[in-house]
C-alpha cells in the first residue's frame, strides 16, 4: 500500500487520519509542524506518495510546506 505523510499540530487529528489509514493498510507517516514535515518528506522521499498537510500550523504553514515538497 501507500506511504502517507500526515502533518498537522494538532495530535488528536494526526491519530485519527492515521489509525484510519493503518487499518486499511497504509503506512503513516506523522509531523506536528511545518519543518518537521519537510524533514520527515526529504528523509523519505522515494516513499511517501501522499501528504496530508494542516493550512494553519507553526513554523511552516501547510500552503509553503506544499511548495517545498513540489519543488
């Protein structure tokens, strides 16, 4: 199945995507900031074919980190 990047500040929001995606056989892969998400997407960028990016988090809103990651 798919690697997924979840990135949102909010824990409680990142578990329930995730346990969702876990179940239907998914690997999930969690950040809780903007910086963390580029790092976790570099880190594992052959991989991950999906992320799930929160518009309103710290350091680095979802709208740049979708810029980084398209670059």
């Amino acid at each position: 199945m798919a690697t997924i990047l979840i990135a949102d500040d909010e824990q409680l929001i990142r578990k329930l995507i995730g346990d969702q995606l876990t179940r239907e056989g998914h690997k999930v892969l969690e950040a809780e900031d903007g910086i963390q998400a580029i790092s976790l997407f570099k880190a594992n960028i052959k991989e991950i074919q999906l992320c799930i990016l929160d518009i309103m988090m710290p350091e680095m809103d979802g709208y740049e980190v979708c810029r980084e990651v398209r670059k």
